[in-house]
C-alpha cells in the first residue's frame, strides 16, 4: 500500500484529486467507482475547480458509485443520488453516473444488474474509497465473512449512530443499504483510499499494522496489488 501523508484535509483532498488527474489524463473514458460521506466532498470540490479550469473534463467518463441507502427513494435529501448530485454530478459532466437504486421492490435483483453493469464496461479502473470509524469500506461491515458481490447490508449499530448526524428530527434513517461487495471492490484495478482526521487515528494504525484484523473489512486491501491511501496528519497521527 502506498501512503501519502499531508499537512491538512485540503492538501489530501489535492493529493487525491492529482489520482484523479491522472487516470483521466491517462484514460478519458475510465470507469470511477465514487464514494459519498463527509471526507469525499473536498476532493469533489477541487475536481470541480480543476474541470471549470479546462485542466481536464470527465465527459468520457462513466462513474459507480459504493453504496446506497435501502430504501430510500433518489430524490430524498439523505439518499446518496442526492448526496452525489449536490457535491459533484450537478458541477461535472459524467458520461454516465449510476448509483443503486433505492426504490426497487427487488434488492438483489438490482444488486446483480449493477455488478453485470461494471462488467460489461470492462470493470473499475479508479476506485476512491473511505473507512468507517469501524473499519468498513462502503457499506462492508465487520463480520467473520464477508459477501464478494453487490449486495444488501444491515448496516451496523456503529454505522447507524455515526451517519445519524446526517439525518434531521423526522427523517427516518434506514437501517439497511446496497452496498458492493469486498469482491466488486477488489476488482477495481486502482484503489484510492482518502482517510481524513483525528477520529479515523485509531483505525488508521490497524490498517499499517502489518496485521490483516478480520474484523476489519478495511485491511482486505492490504491483499490488493494498487492501493494508494491519502491521508492527513491528524488520522496518521499513530504512524
Ligand atoms: P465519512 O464516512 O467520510 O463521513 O467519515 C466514511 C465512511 O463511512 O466510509
């Protein structure tokens, strides 16, 4: 696993946003697995600001993203369509952007037509992750076994109080999601895992422990042949 420790969450969010650079420039039509939670959002930013700046666009690019809500309808405030739409898709143009859908009556119907979908453009080339306080890469969560494929997820009690700063008073907050699978992810040729503050310290260090904790979903990717994790000083604090 590469590391890349900066000063602050905005020189993460640069050193993230250089990944991204440089796959596009590499591969104007690749195909971006995208991440929702708080730590994406900078990086969105600064990809935004490069696009309007003409240094490149992702107009040939098709994007997948982690995890969605079940159930949740697309057009509700908390849904991660919503989420992906406000921070990114509403100021760069993709070629195609898919996130699971919410509101089908057939979970795992619409977990496998979304695998097939990766498939059939050739597979992830950059995937961006973030790591739950728990460990877990999109909605994977610690087990003793872990689902390869896209799939439907109770999501943890950690998971539910952590993203409960997200909710307002009457929104009701799901307690199951469609995530991809350890699997899917892995099969992204290029990981990119951007870890952002002092909460993520603890965590962090499990994952350069050279231990392979599996109760940790996070440190699969200690298995995978390109991984870059960005971090700031705050959440390398114990390195
Ligand atoms: P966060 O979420 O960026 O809001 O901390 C990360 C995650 O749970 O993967």
């Amino acid at each position: 696993m590469k590391k890349i420790v900066c000063d602050s969450p905005f020189l993460a969010a640069q050193a993230a946003a250089d990944v991204f650079e440089e796959q596009i420039k590499a591969k104007s039509n690749s195909v971006l697995g995208l991440a929702t939670g708080s730590t994406p959002i900078e990086l969105y930013n600064e990809l935004a600001s490069r696009c309007s700046q003409g240094r490149f666009d992702f107009s040939q690019a098709q994007t997948f993203n982690l995890d969605e809500y079940y159930p949740m309808k697309a057009d509700n405030a908390q849904s991660y369509r919503s989420f992906m739409n406000k921070h990114l898709f509403s100021k760069v143009n993709f070629a195609n952007s898919r996130v699971l859908n919410g509101e089908v009556s057939d979970p795992h119907a619409e977990c496998a037509k979304f695998d097939s979908e990766i498939e059939a453009v050739g597979g992830i080339d950059l995937q961006l992750l973030g790591i739950g306080h728990n460990g877990h890469i999109g909605f994977c969560e610690p087990s003793t076994s872990y689902t390869l494929d896209t799939y439907l997820v109770d999501l943890t009690d950690d998971t539910i109080e952590a993203n409960s700063r997200f909710f307002g008073e009457g929104e009701t907050q799901p307690n199951q999601a469609l995530t991809m699978g350890v699997g899917t992810i892995f099969k992204a040729r290029k990981i990119l895992l951007l870890i952002t503050g002092e909460s993520k310290a603890d965590i962090t260090k499990k994952l350069f422990d050279g231990v392979l904790y599996t109760d940790v979903p996070a440190c699969l990717l200690l298995l995978h042949p390109d991984v870059t994790v960005v971090l700031d000083k705050a959440a390398a604090k114990h390195l």
